[in-house]
C-alpha cells in the first residue's frame, strides 16, 4: 500500500514542498529511501523503526521504499523522521481509513528520538514562509519548535511526540495551537560610544561607515579600544525594516540558531575568532550551512586581528564584498546565501603591535611590518573605503577626557545622511554612498572649487591612486549629507582624505 506525507524541505534559507511516499510491499524485509536524500536522511530508517516500536505500533516486516519527491533535489536533515514515520503508519493501518483524507491536508516536520518523543529542527521559520506562497495547510511541528513556527504567521500546531501526532490525525487527540514566545526577551546592551573616552577622529569614521555603509578598517596597537569601538558601532545604525528581519531570522533558523518565536530583531554583530576555516567564514560543508558573512547579514562582521587570519579566509570575503551574497557549489545542488554586511576590520600596526607607540618599542623589521600587512591582499582592501589610526590611549588623558557623544545623538545623523541616499538612488539599484559606480560617482561627487589642489597634493605627496581618489569623493559625498549639505565642500574632501591611511605609499611600506 502506498502513502504520501507532506512535508517541506530547505534549499539555502529557502524551502519547497516535499512529498514523503511510503510504499509497503510484500517480499523480503526491506527498507530503503530514495529521492536524493543525505546520510541524515538516510540514518531516519533506524529512528524511525525505533520509534514506530516504541509507540505501541507494529513496525512491518515488508519491502518498504521510501520516496521524497522532487527527486531531482537533494534532501538534508533529520525532520523527515516524522512524515516518514506516519506514511508508514498510513501504509499499514496505524492511521484509521477514514482520517486518510485528513492526513493530504497536513504538513508535518519533526526529528524523532528512538522513543518516539520529537525533537526540534533547525530551519522552521524559512521552510514555513516559503509554504505560504503554494497553499495554506495545517502544520505538525515539535514541541521544541513551537514559538518558531508562530513566528510564521501560519498555523501551526506542536506535538510531543509520534502517538500524539498519529492520535491527532486519527481525531482521538487534539493538538495545541503554536503561540508566540512571551517571555520578557534580555536586553542586549552593547554600551554607548560615548563610553570611548578619546578616539574621536576613529568615532567620526565609524558615524561616516554607519551613514554611506562604508566598510572600515581600524589600525592600531593593543588596547587602543578597536574592539570598543566596533561592538558599540550597531548602536548608530538604523532599525531593522521588517523584510530584514524576516531574512534575518531565517539565515538564523536555517542554522538552527533561533531560540524563542520572535523575529530577530537586533542588526546581528558576528565576531569570529582568526582561527576560523574559510568555510565556516564564509559558509558551505558538505550539507551547506551559512557562514557568519551570512549571519551577520543585515549587521556587522567583525575581523579583530584581521593580519592574522589565514589566507584563504580573507581571500574568500571577496565574493561577499562584492556581490552580497555566497554560492556554495555542490555536486548536486547550488546554494545561495545573502551576506550584505558592513565588515569592520581591525589589526594591529605591526606583528608586534608597537609600531608608533609613543612609550613602548616596537621590535619588528620593516620587512617584517611589510609582510604582515601584505596579508591584507589589494583586491580585498579594496573594497575597504576607510582606513583609520587609532593611537594608544595614555591613562592621563583618559581621566582628564570628557564624555563624547552618545550613540542616539549620533545615530539621528546618520538617518537623516541615509534619508538622503535613499532619495539620491531611488530609481537606481545603488543602495549606499559606498556602492556609487564610476558615473554616479562622476554625477554626485563634483570636486569643488579649491579642492582640486587636495587632491593633486592626496596624489604626489602621499602617493595616492587614482582609484583611491574615487575612494575619497565617496567619503566626501557621505560627510557631505551627513552635513545635509548638496554640494562637496572642500574641507569635506579634507577630511575625507585622512581616512585614507593604508593608500599612503610609506604606509604601506611601512616605513614612517
Ligand atoms: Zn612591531
């Protein structure tokens, strides 16, 4: 006899209709699943037989063949359990005749334990959006995933485990409803700029990232506050819209990283440690997974100690940097992330971390410097509009500093200066200041009357690139609506070009 289960399955963070087909046949005992399933998928045989068992159901000694259609698409995880485990229900009798009508208008996901309980599974939240799109049905979701799947708007009812899901179907056991998570949700507090005593030229770099979505980079030695700088720096950044934290939320749920039922709601800040593989950064394994650039997608990547992740990490970022997003090529399958996050990366001056310290030597060779730096490759840095020094902070001035000012104060800025690039590129795809191509920036970044001279010095005394100049006129389109001003002025373009720092022929040297 044959069954079909309905259930869903993740491509990426997006899901599809899947059906489970369970066909039991005379012959042999067999058990066998095809339909591209993964080794999980596959591994469902011995919990789902387990499970049934331990239900109180007779499992069949038949040829059971297990089907997940769409064929042609690969199937990862372990939340098949459950449909398969009620189509083998349905194929032998453990579901009563009359609710086999009520079982096609059901959509079931859940891992089983051996036991038969449920457990939760990871991407719930992208896998019920995308049902919305194709017909609205009622959901069997695990206990564990409840406040999840309320967040989809769908309906959705929990089970603990198989004999209340079959009991459901067979309408001898009603199910609750999923609700939404109501427990009060802890504050996540980063702290306030205005904490960071000094370091006000690195503050003001940090408003001009927040207002063009200018990716920076923080010099300096140990101490000097990068890491301060860059966990407060979420703080000057605008609300998330609700398609953000939709998309959000479901990069979260497809790594099986959501807790509570609510949208995420906080622009992510990720914070990988160096030692990270290039696959972790950037997403992939053989099932994909997203990578932090997708987790902090909508948010902040982090990179302290930028010079000393490995290679093919920082080489990977390219792909994001450019183009927002991550492809995972499988044999079978290609995978899309979205990854269009502000990266701010921070290292140290030299291997020793001294170099320019006003009280401490630094002990290292210029090659040395040279090569420490040169693991920051061109193509990477780049796509890094500032580049900022941060000094040493001497406990002197700290106490004698007063407080700056508070993140609020500078975040009201920065909307009005995002307001403006908003009306700027509404007909256009550019999103930011930051992503202006060679016309636009030929259109809205006019050198003004006077500043031609900056930028002549920009180029032959601080040995300045052409393409580094477009760099500059982009900054100094930023300061300039940060200023709600329309035409670059002069000292915008003034300022701009100190926060150029790494262009700086005997920067890169390293020889000062
Ligand atoms: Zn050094």
């Amino acid at each position: 006899m044959l069954a079909k289960i309905r259930t869903l399955a993740l491509r990426g963070i997006d899901g599809f209709d899947v059906s489970a087909e369970v066909d039991i046949a005379a012959g042999l005992p067999a058990y066998a699943v095809v339909g591209l399933p993964d080794a999980a998928v596959k591994e469902s045989k011995d919990r789902v037989i387990a499970a049934v068992r331990n239900s109180g159901f007779d499992f069949p000694s038949k040829r059971i063949t297990v089907n997940l259609s769409p064929a042609e698409l690969k199937k990862s995880g372990t939340h098949f359990d459950l449909p398969i485990a009620l189509g083998v229900l349905a194929a032998s009798g453990g579901i009563e005749k009359h609710a086999l009508e009520k079982l096609e208008s059901l959509v079931f996901i859940g891992e089983l334990a051996l036991d038969g309980s449920l457990r939760p599974v990871a991407g719930v939240l992208p896998m019920l959006v995308s049902l919305k799109k194709t017909a609205v049905k009622t959901v069997i979701v695990p206990a564990g995933n409840a406040h999840e799947a309320a967040a989809s708007g769908i309906e959705c009812l929990h089970a603990e485990n198989l004999k209340e899901a079959a009991a459901y179907v067979n309408g001898t056991c009603p199910l609750k409803a999923c609700s939404a998570d109501t427990a009060p949700r802890a504050e996540n507090c980063p702290g306030d700029l205005s904490e960071v005593k000094n370091q006000v030229f690195a503050k003001r770099a940090l408003e001009i990232a927040a207002a063009g979505f200018h990716n920076v980079i923080m010099v300096g030695p140990p101490g000097s506050g990068k890491s301060m700088l860059a966990r407060r720096f979420g703080g000057l950044l605008p609300e998330l819209s609700f398609e953000e934290k939709l998309e959000t939320t479901k990069i979260y749920s497809a790594s099986g990283l959501v807790k509570g039922s609510r949208l995420i709601s906080e622009r992510p800040f990720r914070e990988p440690h160096h030692t990270i593989s290039d696959a972790a950064l950037i997403g992939g394994g053989s099932n994909p997974r997203p990578g932090e650039v997708s987790l902090a997608h909508n948010g902040v990547l982090f990179l302290d100690e930028f010079a000393e992740f490995s290679r093919p990490a920082i080489e990977a970022l390219r792909e994001p940097l450019e183009a927002w997003k991550v492809t995972v090529s499988r044999v079978k399958e290609t995978v899309v992330y979205p990854a269009r996050f502000l990266l701010i990366a921070a290292m140290n001056p030299c291997p020793c971390g001294y170099l320019g310290h006003p009280t401490k030597g630094c002990a290292c060779t210029p090659l040395q410097v040279h090569k420490y730096r040169g693991k920051i490759s061109g193509p990477v840095l780049d796509r890094i509009d500032l580049h900022i020094q941060l000094s040493a902070i001497q406990y002197a001035d700290w106490e004698a500093i007063p407080k700056g000012e508070s993140s609020r104060t500078i975040a009201e800025r920065v909307l009005k200066a995002i307001n403006i690039q908003c009306e700027r590129f509404a007909v256009s795809k550019t999103r930011a200041n930051a992503f202006m191509g060679v016309s636009e920036i030929r259109e809205y970044c006019c050198v003004p009357e006077g500043a031609s001279s900056v930028l002549e010095m920009a180029m032959n005394k601080l040995g300045f690139s052409a393409r580094s100049l477009d760099k500059i006129l982009k900054i100094s389109r930023t300061i300039a609506d940060l200023e709600g001003v329309a035409e670059i002025k002069r000292e915008h373009i003034i300022e701009a070009v100190q926060y150029r720092l790494l262009d700086r022929a005997s920067e890169l040297s390293g020889l000062r």
